[in-house]
C-alpha cells in the first residue's frame, strides 16, 4: 500500500509503477461495490465535479458522470458548444471560473496535448486528463490494464500488440508507459506512415506486418484510424488498411485461444475489427467498459483526497 498524494492525474508517464497497481487495486474495491444492491457510497459527498469536455465522447464522459454519482458527488456538464468558448474565453479562464464557483474536480478533455497540465499547474482543484490531443489518456489505459490483469490474472511477461493508428493515438501512448511499467512486452503493429520506428526508443518492438504477432500475442488491442486528427492520408483506403491491418475471421482464427480482443471504443465496423469479432465472446470491449467506472471511481476517490496534502 502506498500515500496517494497527487490531486492530478494527467499523464501515465509521470506515474510509478506502484502507484498504477494502487489505481488498479483501489479499483477492484470499488468494483466489488458495484456489485451490491445500494452502489452509492459517501466517499465524495459534498464535492463538485465538473465533467469539461471540448471534444465529443460517450463512453469516457458518461462514465465519469456515472462515476462521480456513485460517489456521491454533484455533477455538472460544460459542452463547447453550448460555453463562453464560442466567444472567446479562454481555456485558463472558462477553469478559473469553474474554480470561482468552487469545483472540486475538473475532468477535461481536449483537443490540445498539454491542456490538462496547464490547468493542473494553475487550480487548486483536482484535474483529470480525459485525453488530451495526441497525448495522454490516462483512465483508457488504466481501465485497458485492469481488463488484462482481471481477465489473464497478471501483467508481467505478456505480450501485447497495440494495432492501428498509433502516432496520432493517446491511447496508445498511455498504454505503453503503463504497461511497460508493469512488465508486459509491446508489439506495435500498423503502417509504417502512422507507426513508424520511432516507437522503439520507448522500449517496444514496431513491425509492418500484422501476420508477425498474431500466433504469439496475449492481447491484441486494436486502435480506430483518427481522421480527426490526421492532415493528411497515412495510406492509401481503408480498404487496404482493413486488408493489410484489419482483425477479419481469418486473423482472429490465428490468435491464441484465450488471447484478449480489445479495442477503445468507438468502433469502425470492418475497418480495422470484423464486426462479428468485436461481437465474439473473444472480444473484451464491453468489458473495459465496464471497468472504466471502477477506474475513474478509483482516480476520483483517490486524486480528490489528496488535495490539500
Ligand atoms: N475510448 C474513448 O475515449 O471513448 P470516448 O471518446 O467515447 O470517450
């Protein structure tokens, strides 16, 4: 057991590898008590949470609301659209109005990596990175991990292959210093355009060929192609990418047979997962959902009691 003594949490990178298994930990506690018939518990009773979301999300917005409630805290919900944004306020501003009104946790996602820090360094209120640019997103990875260590029972020694979009990916990007950070091998998988070789200096293996980890991977996490955050094309159609990259029947036959599918969510249908895989009893997705609610009750309870330390 550790001291949890951040008020933040932005970024994977920063974390330690005991105070991931801690998240992890305080996170299968707070799974237990979704299993009970009263699964509201006071641990937040009297605080404030505003869920700040400046790029579109459901399963990460709404599962920090879910949260949040269960926690017993207030919520509130700032869309871009309907914010002083629009007119120009500023991010600093919008947050330390947001403070003036005495929030006690900001959940912010947004398009610019660096957005949750900035606010981070400048409230006294708690910050949660919900996924910032190109960046971090934190809880993903930690929710991707939980799934793993629930369904395989470890993490060290496993090998992973991360498939897709990986540049542009945030999700990537945390699951690779949390997994690494906890003993697990990582084959990045995709073009060489959106994966390139780069990867390797963070201490995983990259390859262009997908047919390289399929018969040895115990997880294949499989990652959407980002177009909105991509300014040019990284390859020639989708259809190629689905042919060169894509889990079809065919593939997912190869893997082992109690190997992990996954993905993040939202989903492409036949682009980079065959629609009746992602539906398969092999496929997890529905799953880290789930346990997404467990993790973020964790990062709640455990960011909001550190403040003031
Ligand atoms: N995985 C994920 O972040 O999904 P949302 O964009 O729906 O939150």
């Amino acid at each position: 057991m550790i001291a949890w003594n951040r008020k933040d949490l932005v970024a994977l990178e920063e974390l330690t590898p005991a105070e991931i298994t801690h998240i992890l930990d305080t996170a299968a506690a707070f799974k237990q008590v979704g299993t009970r018939d009263i699964k509201k518990v006071p641990s937040l009773r009297g605080k404030t949470l505003v869920n700040f979301f400046v790029e579109p999300s459901t399963r990460t917005r709404i599962s920090f609301e879910l949260a949040a409630v269960r926690l017993s805290a207030d919520v509130v919900n700032i869309s871009v659209s309907t914010s002083s944004l629009t007119k120009g306020e500023t991010l600093k501003d919008t947050a330390l109005n947001l403070q003036a009104l005495h929030s006690d946790i900001i959940v912010l996602r947004h398009s610019s990596a660096g957005a949750a820090q900035f606010l981070a360094e400048r409230l006294a209120a708690s910050v949660i990175n919900a996924g910032d640019g190109s960046h971090e997103h934190p809880t993903q990875a930690l929710l991707d991990t939980f799934t793993i260590r629930e369904k395989l029972g470890k993490l060290e020694g496993l090998h992973v292959a991360i498939i897709g979009d990986i540049l542009f990916s945030r999700v990537a990007r945390s699951n690779i210093h949390a997994l690494l950070k906890l003993g697990a091998r990582i084959t990045l998988v995709g073009p060489s355009t959106l994966v390139p070789r780069e990867f390797e200096k963070m201490g995983v293996a990259v390859t262009h060929r997908i047919d390289d980890i399929l018969e040895d991977a115990d997880v294949v996490n499989l990652l959407r192609i980002q177009h909105e955050r991509q300014r040019q094309e990284y390859f020639p159609s989708l259809g190629e990418y689905t042919a060169l990259f894509g889990l079809t029947k065919e593939r997912a036959a190869r893997l082992k047979p109690n190997a992990l599918i996954m993905h993040p969510g939202p989903i492409n249908r036949g682009v980079e997962i065959d629609s009746d895989i992602a539906d398969s009893g092999r496929s997890v997705i529905l799953d880290q959902v789930t346990n997404g609610l467990a993790v973020r009750m964790a990062v709640l309870y455990l960011c909001a009691g550190a403040r003031g330390k």
